[in-house]
C-alpha cells in the first residue's frame, strides 16, 4: 500500500480474492476497532466485524468479479459502515466510509418531520373543538362534544370529562369517548374521594397535568397503571375547565405515543380548556335565566326622546308592547295601540332610532303595529343587559316598563345605568318565583332546540299576526322586517316548526 | 436471516423500526435461536405468514403499525408463537392478564433477552409437545386400523401423520435437549404386542 493510500481520509483494505488482508490503511484500522492487532494474514471472516447480513464476509465465498457494495449497521462497533468492494486483478480493495453521523441524522429528521405532522394535525383538531364549543349550550353538550372529538380521532386513545360531584371530593365522569379498553375502567373505579387520578390534581391546582410514562407514574392508582400498561396508553394530559377563578371540571386526554403532549400541546389544550370554560359559565348563566326565582324590575320612563315616550303622548294613545324580538343591533317591536288610529301613531313614530314602521291591523280606534328599533333605545338597552321584557305600557308622556332579571345579574347596576342615561326611575323592585314551570320548561326545552334564528323567525311571525287567518302579516312583510328574503324566511319557519311540533308531542306523550 | 448453522434451533423474530435496535438483539441472540430481523410492523406480518416462528420480540412503538397493533393482528391471525413486547418503560409488573407472553425494558441486555427467549422457548415447547401426544395417538389409533396400502390414500392418516410430524420438530427444535419426554413416548407400546 502507497502512501496515498496509506493516508487517505477513508478507510482502505487491500485483499487476496479468497478473502485475506494483506494491508490496510490506519483509517480502517480506526473504523473496525482493531487496535494494534496485526490483521495483515488474517481472513475477512476474524477481521471484520457481525452485522446481520454479513454480506462483506459473504461476497468472498467465491473470488469477487465484480464492483459492489455494501451499507449496513454493526452492533458491536456501534457504527454504520457504507464498504465499496473493488476487484483490481488478484488484489480486493475495500474502501470504508463512515456513516454513523448521517445516519443519526437523518433519524432525527425524520423524527422532527414526524413532530411537525403530529403538531399539524393537532392544531387542526383543535380548532375544530374550539368552533364546535362555540356552538355547544349545554353542560352536557359541551363535555360531549370535547370527548367525541379528541376521543375519536386517531392521534388519541380516549378522552374524558370530569366534574367534582356536588358535596363531596368524588369526581364524576360526564362523558367519554374513544376506544373500549380497561383504562378508562379503571379510571372510573377510581373517582371517589380518595382515587388517585392525574385528573384530580388538576382539577384541585387548575393547572394542567401531563403524565407522559403512565405505566411508571407512581403517583397515579397501580390498577390504572397496570391497565394502561397492557392497553399501551403511554401518556396523558389533564386539563382543566377554567372559568375565570373557578375550575368547572376537567378533560383527559390519553395517548400510546410517549410524546403525544409536547409544550406546544399542552399550551394548544390549555386553550380548549378555559374555551371550554367560559362555555360552562355561559351555559350556567342560561340556566339561571330559566331559574325558578327572578327579580322584576319596574321602571318608570318620562324620557320624551324616547319615541314611544313621544308618540303615545302626541297622539293620546295607550301603546303596549306585545312581542319584542332582538335582531342582532335593532329590535323587532309589536305594538297594540289603544286610542287614535295606528296610521296616525306611525306618522308620529319618528327619529332617528325608528329604523322602519308598518300597520299590521287597523281600525278606528285602534290596532297594532311593527316597529323596528335601534339598539340605542331604553327597550334595547334594557335587552342588551340580558333583561326580558315582561311588560311595557306608554300613556300620557310616560312608560311603565317592566323586566325581569336572574338573581344573579348585577340589578342594581343595570337599574343605575338605565337611570343614568334615560329619564327613568325604579318604582318597583320584587323577586318572585317564576310563573308556571311546566310552560317555563317546555319553553326551555325548545329554546335548546330552536336555533336563534329560529327562534327570532316563530317569534316575528308569530308577532306579526302571520299565523293569523287571514294573515296580519304576509311572509315577504315578516321576511322584510327582519331583513332577509321571504324563502329564507320560509326556510327558518318550517324548520322551527317543525321542532316546536317536535317538542310539544314528545312532552305531551 | 439465519447464518445457515441454526437450522434446529427455535426462530426468533426480532421485530424493532430502529434497524440498529433490531440488529443489536438479533446478534446477542446468535447461537441460540436462528434469528430474522424486521424493521417494522408491515415487514414483521409478512415474516410470519412466511414462515412458522416461535418467538417475536416486538418494539412496542414503532411509527406506522405499532407493537400493539401487530400483537392485535397476530391475535387475528393463527399465529401461534410467543411474543416478547419490548417498551421503552419499566413498569414492573408481572405479565399476568397482560395481552403478551412477557415484555422487555429497552436496552436488554444479552443475558436478558437470552433467558428471556429461551424461557418463551420452553414454554412453547411443552404446550407443542402436549398438541404433539393428542395428535400423534390419534395417529397411531388410524394407522392400527389400516392396511399399509390403505395409508397412503388415507387422506385424514396422512394429515394427521403431517401434523404429527410437524409438531414433533418443532418439540424437538424448542426444546433441545429437554424433549426427552418425546424418546419416552416414543418408547411405549400400545399395541399390547
């Protein structure tokens, strides 16, 4: 071997065609481990190290003819050798590179790769929770939702939700979802005061819990352990329902991969849970609407702005509100009129907050009106801070508007910045029990039924005299009022009919 | 791949997406068993339709098919050999009511993995010499009925005798020098000669 050879950067073995080292360079020397050991003499079989395949010891069963060469991993050098084979007459070369670094690199490439997809798709889900969040009015709607979303998609084992059971440390599992195994079993028989679950720690630190070996986390019950060990449910990631100060609950996502929940996840889920939060708080004021207590607020209004104030005084008239419908920043108003005729109180009807007005029945002494409003009103701020409109009464220069509010709103606040901003004053204050639970429930049962355009729809047509015969109102006039066209406006009617009727025969069963 | 020198050794599977990890186990397991290599799920399913295996050591994580996932597909498969799950955890637990045979905790030593195999070994090998006495009395009860022509196109005598001497081998190959309890069989006459 020449001194070139000798001192090249690769590893070099010059061979007999049967297989025996005559020389090799100190780079090869280097890259088989073979210290001081003199290799010259000895058979390719001693020199050179296992692999699996054994395909260099291999190629010389027969003298090699021909150029090949060889890429494979040995165990024992812990090295990844690629060796070119080159027959030159009676002499073998094998030149060694190594590729243990490439080789290592291109794994954690792939494991990166593999990370960014993973991260991908994660994102992607969660948004979808978050839009379906958005949408879900229930408790029980909002914790199946979550379930049947992360539980259901292939990145994740099975989720489930969680609440602290009233008037004692046990949990409750609302809702779960996901593939059948023993996990979530055992996780079940562990909810009582006392179990050791991830998912209590989070509920009690409102923080998120991630558990990325579940077979040897010594802090969580050895049977859920030992479950999640046979099923291979690696890790978990427990996040809590927050809402503002309070914990409502907690989600728990488990997963076969060991790194399913990075930093960047763990943040993305943080998200979902106070989403998920503030949907409970949402849900839970709904519920208070449909309390069986609530306070009714009667106000006195002598605000001659105010344009029902202004005409039921110019045209001597009683006006009383019948339906009132929110549509977005207007409000949809009907009106009996008691007094001088509806087309005289619609002259009077002006300003810049009566955005539209229509006769829907008139006779001599009387009839009904459709009124739109703007938001700016004293009727749509009293709706905008979430009262419901009992009552309102215009005679004689001033109204009597009575609302209710849940016991929980802010009533004195909302009295104030009324009374602030409108000559009003509060005449009467009184917390009652709700009237006739039975139509209160139905209506609540619908309410989560109807969409809000539903509802909006039933109650404009219904207030229009639509279902009337003969009609108060026709679909165009109703579809006009509320600014969309009349097949829409047919489209929305059917479809909320058709779950009022569903209502009403299920409960009446 | 086998080096050719452990054709009645037990076959190993070694079933690992790390090509390194997969060759590592299959070198310390030289000698013992004659030893395949797969580098992942798809590859470890279409090794054991080709060919019968005794043992699989199987990565429990590998991207694409994972260990569980093969494990589920052996189950619906007839596969009938042991499965060593190799995890990356130690847990410590026993195997008992767990979905595989017994599991190893990355890395494995030699010794490990070693006894590890040959205990899966021996356990298969009595559960196949069990199969191997109902299958070859049964045998033995047909032939004594039958002619020496009348065997040769005696379909249920021939399956039967290819069963029997199927599981004999594999006896003979998991248990070594152990299957001595085969010689004894053997050695027995029913016949009341």
């Amino acid at each position: 071997m020449n001194d070139r050879a000798r001192n090249a950067p690769i590893g070099m073995l010059d061979l007999t065609p049967d297989g025996t080292v005559r020389d090799l360079n100190p780079v090869a020397r280097e890259l088989l481990d073979l210290g001081a050991t003199d290799a010259a003499g000895e058979s390719i079989d001693t020199v050179f190290p296992e692999s699996v395949e054994a395909r260099v010891p291999g190629a010389f069963e027969t003298p090699p003819e021909r150029e090949r060469s060889f890429d494979a991993y040995y165990p024992d050098l812990d090295r990844w050798l690629d060796v070119s084979l080159v027959p030159d007459g009676d002499t073998v070369y094998l030149y060694l590179r190594d590729r243990t670094e490439q080789r290592r690199t291109e794994r954690q490439l792939a494991d990166a790769r593999e990370d960014v997809d993973r991260l991908t798709v994660t994102s992607e889900l969660i948004a979808d929770v978050l839009g379906e969040l958005v949408a879900a009015s229930t408790r029980a709607e909002i914790a199946e939702t979550i379930c049947a979303q992360l539980g259901e998609t292939a990145l994740y084992e099975f989720a489930w939700v969680g609440e602290r059971a009233v008037g004692s440390d046990d949990l409750v599992m609302r809702a779960a979802a996901g593939v059948d195994n023993r996990t979530l079993d055992r996780i079940a028989d562990e909810l009582d005061g006392d179990g050791r679950v991830p998912e209590r720690r989070a509920i009690e630190s409102g923080e998120p819990e991630t558990v990325q070996s579940l077979g040897e986390a010594d802090a969580v019950a050895e049977p859920i352990r030992r479950a999640a060990f046979a099923d291979g449910v690696q890790s978990l990631l427990a996040v809590p329902l927050t809402g503002g100060e309070s914990v409502h609950g907690v989600v728990g996502v488990y997963a076969s991969d060991r790194d399913a929940f990075s930093e960047r996840e763990r943040r993305n889920f943080g998200t979902v849970g106070e989403m998920a939060g503030f949907a409970v708080t949402a849900a839970r004021n709904r519920s208070l609407l449909s309390a069986d207590r609530v306070v009714e607020l009667t106000f006195s209004l002598t605000d001659s702005e105010a344009p029902l104030v202004a005409a039921a005084e110019e045209t001597e008239t009683t006006l009383s509100v019948t339906g009132l419908i929110p549509d977005g920043d207007r409000l949809v108003c009907y009106l009996d009129a008691e007094g001088d005729a509806p087309r005289t109180v619609e002259h009077a009807l002006d300003g810049e907050a009566v955005l539209g007005t229509r006769v829907v029945a008139a006779g001599e002494a009387g009839g009904s009106l459709e009124l739109i409003l703007d938001d700016s009103t004293p009727l749509g701020q009293l709706v905008g801070q979430g009262a419901t409109l009992r009552t309102a009464t215009y005679d004689a220069g001033e109204g009597r508007i009575v609302v209710e509010l849940p016991p929980a709103a802010d009533v004195r606040r909302i009295a104030d910045a009324f009374t602030r901003v409108h000559h009003a004053t509060v005449v009467a204050k009184r917390e009652r029990r709700r009237e006739a639970t039975t139509v209160g429930e139905f209506r609540d049962a619908l309410g989560d039924r109807l969409t809000d355009r539903q509802e909006n729809v039933l109650r404009t047509a219904f207030f229009a005299d639509y279902f009337e015969s003969p009609r108060g109102s026709t679909a165009e006039e109703v579809a006009e009022a509320l600014g969309i066209t009349g097949p829409t406006l047919l489209h929305h009617l059917r479809a909320g009919q058709r779950k009022l009727l569903d209502e009403f025969f299920e409960t009446t069963d | 791949m086998g080096d050719g020198t452990d054709e009645d050794c037990p076959r190993a599977l070694v079933v690992d997406d790390e090509r390194e990890v997969a060759d590592a186990y299959a070198l310390r397991l030289r000698g013992l068993c004659e030893v395949e290599t797969a580098y992942g799920g798809e590859e470890a399913l279409r090794a054991v339709e080709d060919r019968e295996l005794d043992v699989v050591l199987l990565d429990r994580h590998m991207p694409g098919l994972s260990g569980d996932e093969v494990l589920d597909r052996f189950d619906e498969g007839d596969f009938d050999g042991r499965v060593i799950m190799v995890t990356a955890i130690d847990p410590d637990f026993g195997v008992l009511d767990m979905p595989f045979d017994d599991y190893l905790c990355k890395p494995v030593d030699r010794e490990d993995v070693q006894a590890a195999v040959t205990h899966q070994c021996t356990v298969l090998g009595y559960e196949v010499l069990g199969d191997y006495f109902a299958v070859e009395s049964k045998r033995r009860v047909i032939e004594a009925e039958l002619s020496a022509e009348e065997r040769e196109s005696h379909d249920e005598f021939q399956a039967t005798k290819a069963r029997a001497d199927r599981l004999e081998r594999r006896a003979r190959r998991l248990l070594g020098d152990e299957a001595d309890a085969l010689d004894e069989f053997e050695a027995i006459g029913r016949e009341g000669e």
